[in-house]
C-alpha cells in the first residue's frame, strides 16, 4: 500500500523519521538564511517578539518538551523572560499575564485542541499568538498573527522524534534573532552551530548497533526505567521517558538529578534502569554524583555524555556541539534507544495503543 512506498526500505516511519533528522536541520538552515548566508525571520514576527515583555510558550506531549528547550534558549540568547506552559492545564489555571506578553504555541500537527483552546482564549484577551507548526495551513497557524515553519516534512509514526528536534532548531532560530533585535551581541553563528549539529546527528544515526544492543541490556524485559539529568538533560529526559513510554508501554520517568534524594530514589531497587544523560558542563559533577547514587543502590546504569566530559564506562559520548544545542543531539540515542526497546517487546512502533497522531479533542 501507499505507506509501504513512503517507507521506503525502513521497517517503520519512527526509525526512518529519526534518520531524517540531519537533513531536517540543513532544511532549516536553507529555509531560515538569506543570499548572504545571515539568519532571516519575519520583520512581524521580529518586532513581536521585541515588544514583548514575557513569551508564553503553550504546547502539548513533545512539543511541550521542546518548549521547555525553548524557553532556556528565548532566555538565555534574547534576555526574555519565558513560561512554558501544558495547554491544558494553562486553559484552566492561567497564570497571571504581564502587561505585553507573546503567546507561542508549538504544534506538529498545528490541530492539538488543547492548545486550541488557549489560542482562542488568548486572542478573547486581544493578546499576539505566534504558531510554530510543521503544517503551514493547519489550524493553529491559521488562527494565529504569525506562523513559522518546521520545514520537517510530514511526520507519520504517532511518536515525535524530527518534529522535537526541528522545533528546537526554529526556537534557537528565534532566539537569535530576537537578540539581534534587541542588539545582543552573540559570539556564535546560529545556522553554522546548526549544521555542526546535523553532522553530530550523522553520527549518532551511524551507531544504531550500540543503541540496539542497550535496548536490549537495559529494556528487553524490565517493568520499568528512569531517566536522570540535569538542567537541558533533565527536558530531555521528560522527553525520552515520554518516547519510551509511549511506544514500548514500559513505565518511564524522567527526573531531575537533584530530585533524587527528596523522594524519588526510594524507587531504586536492584538492577533498576537508569539511563543519565551527561552533557551539560556546569552539572557534570553532580549528575555523575547521582550515578554513583543510584548506582549504590542497586541500579544498572547507562551513561550518555559529550565529549570533553566522558568518562571511562559511559556508554555513548556525543560529539562536542554548541552547549545550547545539545538536546538537539542527546535525543538522537534516547530516540533510537526507544525504538529498538518497543521493537524487543514486539510492540506497533508507529502505531502503540490507545494513542492517535493528533489529538483534535479535549
Ligand atoms: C509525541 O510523541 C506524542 N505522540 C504527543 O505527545 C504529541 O507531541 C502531542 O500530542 C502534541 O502534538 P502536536 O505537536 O501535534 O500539537
């Protein structure tokens, strides 16, 4: 049949939708550059985001994680202060709002009615609502002021993977535009970090065996799994546990290293999985302190770090990107990690139960 074609010679959409990631991120960096090679975004979506004096980021699942991404790096390079928030919670707890904020909803499929229905609401206010959608004429991005494109192409398998990362690419992308906006001098070139990016990315598609062969070790037959990091690790190990949750059905839980020892290590029990991710410099003592943690008590450790800051039995080192950057990487393992765990349980990798593509209701 006709998704037997798109296929291609891959078993499933997922494994095929995370090979593609190196050529969304060049997509992006073609779309996102003028002749000269400078960044170039909307004059609109500029001024926008200028007169803001907050950015609420809405979003759901995965585009939710990415927004959290998005939110160190709004702060971070463009000095505006950032919330990320659940749509539907923020429907019925809202916050109370600065005096000029920007709305930015994150959107996949651009048809999540739970972030509908806080675009509606916030437009009732009068406020500006910016879409960042893979589908230009969807109806997020039809009822916002602005849109911005993923350049992704179409996602099939129901779990996320280039979209995550494609949305990461584009909030860096407005993260450094704004700044220049506002005449923050940045020390680094968005599209070339990107393209060193999507060359890391290569990589890590090339080390498919080592991911199989940890699925298996860690995930073949366990009941559950944990995922520990700190600051952007810790976004990235509410998406992975989100990932491996959804596709493979094993309870996985991210969790803040910090966290540990105010609760959550009293889950630990002999061979107990627990992956860690280790990318971030300024965190890399403690989260290795949290290995030893747990490790102390029983669990099986797997160790993803970056180079610079691996150490001798880490499991998979990333290679050394711009430090902003990195959950656009550290992802890839966790990506491919789930893929072959759901593949091992004999699990629908592109369809699990019980979930659809895009969720258009409540
Ligand atoms: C991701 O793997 C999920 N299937 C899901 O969390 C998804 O990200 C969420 O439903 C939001 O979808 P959207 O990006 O199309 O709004």
């Amino acid at each position: 049949d006709a998704s037997d074609i798109e296929k291609g010679t891959y078993p499933h959409f997922m494994l095929k939708e995370i090979d593609e990631q190196p050529f969304v991120m060049r997509n992006i960096i073609n779309q996102y550059q003028n002749e000269n090679g400078d960044l170039k975004l909307d004059d609109d979506i500029r001024a926008a985001m200028k007169d803001a004096d907050r950015v609420y980021i809405i979003a759901c699942g995965t585009s939710y994680h990415a927004g959290l991404v998005g939110k160190q790096l709004i702060e971070n390079i463009a000095n505006i202060p950032v919330e990320s928030h659940i749509a539907s919670e923020f429907v019925y707890n809202m916050p109370l709002l600065s005096e000029k904020p920007l709305f930015i909803f994150i959107s996949q499929s651009g048809e999540t009615a739970d972030s509908r229905a806080v675009l509606v609401e916030v437009k009732k206010l009068g406020h500006k609502a910016l879409t960042i959608t893979n589908v230009p004429g969807s109806t997020l991005s039809r009822e916002a002021d602005y849109t911005l494109n993923l350049y992704a192409g179409p996602e099939i398998a129901v779990a996320s993977t280039k979209a995550y990362t494609a949305q990461i690419a584009v909030l860096a992308i407005l993260a450094v535009d704004s700044a220049h906006a506002k005449g923050i001098e940045l020390d680094f070139n968005p599209l070339q970090e990107l393209a060193i990016v999507a060359n890391a990315m290569e990589v890590l598609c090339d080390q498919k065996e080592e991911m199989e062969k940890i699925a298996r070790e860690f995930l073949a037959v366990t009941r559950n799994c944990f995922f520990i990091g700190r600051a952007a690790d810790y976004y990235v190990c509410l998406e992975a546990a989100l990932k491996l949750k959804e596709i493979s059905y094993i309870q996985a839980e991210g969790f803040a290293g910090g966290e540990l020892k105010h609760g959550t290590i009293a889950l630990i029990e002999e061979g107990t999985p627990v992956i860690a991710l280790a990318t971030q410099e300024h965190v890399n003592l403690s989260i290795r302190g949290n290995v030893k943690e747990v490790a102390a008590r029983g669990a099986y450790t797997c160790v993803i770090s970056m180079d610079g800051l691996q150490e001798e039995d880490d499991r998979i080192v990333l290679p050394k990107i711009h430090p902003f950057l990195t959950p656009l990487v550290s992802v890839l393992p966790m990506q491919l990690i789930s893929y072959y765990a759901a593949l091992h349980r004999d699990c629908d990798v592109d369809k699990p139960r019980n979930l659809a593509k895009s969720v258009t209701v409540e």
